[in-house]
C-alpha cells in the first residue's frame, strides 16, 4: 500500500484542477513511457496507455474537484484517514490514478486509461477518442470498499438565466454569509439531506423582509453548495442563526435588485434534493441540485444538476426543471446530458466479486446514483465494466477523507484480479 499512497502525494504535488491538467497529463505521460507502454493521448487530453496482450483496462478520471486551498495540498493523517488542510484531498480519483501506477510498475500485460475532465461533465469519457483493446473494463473511481457498481446515474446540466435591473435605495446594510453547511457531492450525498446554502439564505432574507443588494453562492454544479454569501438593506435588526452569520455594515445608498423579491421566489419554491427512490437496489433513483447563482452583467445565473438511474426519469426532470424556471421568465438551456448505465452482473463483476472478497467482508454488488465513465465507455466499446474503489467520505469539499486501510485492500484487490489475467 505504501508505494500507492506514495504515488498519490506525488500527484498531490501537481495541480490538476479541473480544466488546469496540463502539468499532470504530461507528467503520467511521461511514467507510462517510462514503464514501458506505449502513450496516445487524444484532442480531450485522455491518457491512453497499452503494453503487451492486455486483458484487462484500469481506468481513472485524473483532474479533481478544487475546493478550498486546493490545488495547494497540505496532506495529514489522521486516526487513520488521510486529509488535506482547508482543502478537498483529490483521492477522487486520486487514489484511482494512483492504484493504477503501481499496477504499471508489476504486471506486463496491461491497459490503462486516464480520462481528463471526468468532473465538469464526464468530457473526457465523451470525448474519448482512442480505441481500447481489452474486453474487460475495471474503472477505480467508487467511493465504497464493500461494492461493486454495475450501473450508474446518468445526468444532465440546467442553466437558468434573466435580466436584472437596479434602482437607489437607503437603509441599513447587513452582510449575510452562510454557515455550518456541509456541502458535499451532489449525487451521493444528497441522501443525507444537507443544508443546502443557496436555501438556506433565501429563506433567512425572506423571512426577514431583506432587499437584495447582490447574493452569490455554490462552488461547483456537482457539489452541493456550501456557502452563499449576500448583501441587502433591512428595516429590522437582524439576528444571525445556525446557518447565516450577519454583519451590519451601517446605513447607506445602495443600489438593489428590482428582481430580488422573484430571485428569491424562484429558490424558495424550487424542490431541491430527491425526487424519487430506488427501494429494490435501495438507492436514490432521481434527484436535482440548485448548485450556483451568479449576479453578475446584470444577470441572473442559476446552475443546477440533475441525476437520475433511469432514462425516463431523467428525461422527465429536465422537462420539469426547464418549464419551472421558464415560468418565472427566465430563459433556458440544458446541455452534458449523458444516459445512465443501467448494467447487468456478468462474467466480469463476479470475478471482480471474487478478488475483492478476498480482502473485504460482505461484498455486494449495485448501483450508485453518480456518474460513472465506465457507462459511457462502454457505450463506445464491447466492454464489460465494473467499478470499485477505497471508503472516500464528503468528496467534493474541504472535509474529504480517504480511509487509508480500505486503500490497502483495494490495491490488493485490484492487483489480484490483474494477476489472474496475465
């Protein structure tokens, strides 16, 4: 395990933020060569890496979710977790690219793909351009020790846009800024029913009678939002609470938003989170998350990210999401929409099953409600795919974690289903 972890704070030591993976593409590049494979890397920045008669193809996402410092890493451990201070770690897909890089160190015969941009919509997989040899497909970027995904959530991205006007105000001035958000990804967290900031603030100014200034928030479209921050004038006097913290910033001429009894209309009204669950694979089926909302050009911005394991459903989401925002006039667009992978066990996934039985207890096989590129790489190929990957807890935000065991036996699992196909 050592050598993997080794790896990965190598890799920490690059920055490879989504849409800034210059530096790390060509540095796993440059290891592949040096491990004996042969490189193409494509128009999308995919890393793809051959030696000898391969079986099997390894594959991991390579840029990360910056949040916080990050890409600035200060690594720790702690009671057996491995974090980043004041920043998301990267183990996702990290600890994926990592495993991966051992395993080009100890077997001959092997296949590996580095995909780029898996964070901002799974452009790398999209976009992927070259073929691959293998049958099979063992993609490392799961977050759960104990299970093999077979399916995956696909999704789609919502933008909502409108004009705003200002006009002169006097009045007492607060700043707002969200706290105690836990923020987290927005497919497999959104079980867990965190605070969502952008919510949470509108409710607090509504509730208040504030007139909006500016109001900002959310960090990325897949993660849930974390922080929001606003400026308004208020005849009251505010008192802060669990998850707005308040300023008072004196008595002045403000210019404020002649939109912002709708803006926050619009985000009170708007049904965040789970729409439907799957109680048979005892996930959730469908959900959408409000991500970000921009002022900014005199606009309006709202972001949001919807995800669902069934076509169907998914297609019934975006539907909804668009006629609702065009209800308050705003103008809309969808764009990324990927199909989920609704996969069967195989041949593969019991082999799989197999290897990871051998180091963790009560192995199961499921579905996860994220977005996996194996589902859309084996749309391209006649693949059959599996996913597995070491217990990763709040991806996407600052309080990542990566439990430092579990990488040790995923590594072996990973090297054990290798070995058998030598």
């Amino acid at each position: 395990m050592q050598e993997v972890i080794e790896n990965f704070k190598k890799i920490c030591t690059i920055p490879h933020c989504s849409f800034e993976t210059e530096e790390l593409k060509n540095f796993l590049a440059n290891y592949a060569k040096e491990c004996g494979f042969k490189v193409q890397i494509d128009k999308v920045g995919n890393i793809h890496c051959i030696k000898g008669e391969p079986k099997i193809c390894l594959q991991s996402h390579y840029d990360m979710v910056c949040m916080g410092d990050a890409p600035k890493l200060e690594l720790y451990e702690e009671n057996g977790f491995l974090k980043a201070k004041n920043a998301s770690l990267g183990a996702d897909n990290g600890i994926g690219v990592a495993i991966m890089m051992g395993a080009m160190r100890r077997f001959s015969h092997l296949e590996c793909l580095f995909t780029n941009d898996e964070e901002v919509g799974l452009l790398g997989a999209n976009g992927l351009e070259c073929e691959l040899k293998a049958k099979k497909l063992l993609n490392l970027d799961h977050e759960g020790e104990d299970e093999i995904m077979i399916g995956c959530a696909g999704g789609v991205d919502i933008r909502a846009s409108q004009s705003f006007s200002t006009q002169k105000a006097y009045g007492k001035v607060y700043e707002l800024e969200t706290r105690n958000c836990k923020g987290g990804h927005s497919g497999i967290d959104i079980i867990k029913n965190h605070k969502n900031a952008l919510k949470e603030m509108a409710k607090f100014i509504t509730q208040n009678e504030g007139k909006i200034i500016s109001f900002e928030g959310g960090e990325r479209i897949n993660s849930i939002p974390k922080h929001a921050k606003a400026l308004i004038i208020c005849e009251k006097e505010l008192k802060e609470n669990e998850w707005v913290k308040c300023t008072f910033k004196g008595e002045q001429e403000v210019q404020i938003c002649e939109q912002g009894t709708l803006l926050l209309s619009v985000i009170n009204a708007f049904s965040n989170g789970v729409r439907n669950y799957d109680t048979k694979l005892n996930i959730v089926r469908t959900s959408i998350n409000l991500s970000l909302l921009k002022m900014q050009e005199n606009k309006i911005i709202f972001e949001l990210f919807a995800r669902s394991n069934a076509l169907d459903e998914l297609e019934n989401i975006e539907f909804e999401s668009l006629e609702f925002f065009k209800s308050y006039g705003f103008e809309v667009e969808s764009y990324n929409f990927y199909p989920p992978w609704e996969g069967k066990e195989n041949a593969f996934s019991k082999e799989v099953f197999n290897a990871l039985s051998l180091f963790v207890e009560n192995v199961k096989i499921s579905a996860i409600h994220a977005g996996l590129e194996c589902g859309i790489i084996e749309k391209k190929f006649p693949l059959m795919c599996a996913s597995i990957g070491p217990n990763i807890y709040n991806p996407h935000s600052t309080d990542e974690r990566c439990e430092l065991s579990s990488v040790e036996k995923i590594s072996k699992a990973v090297f054990e289903v290798l070995k058998n196909n030598q």
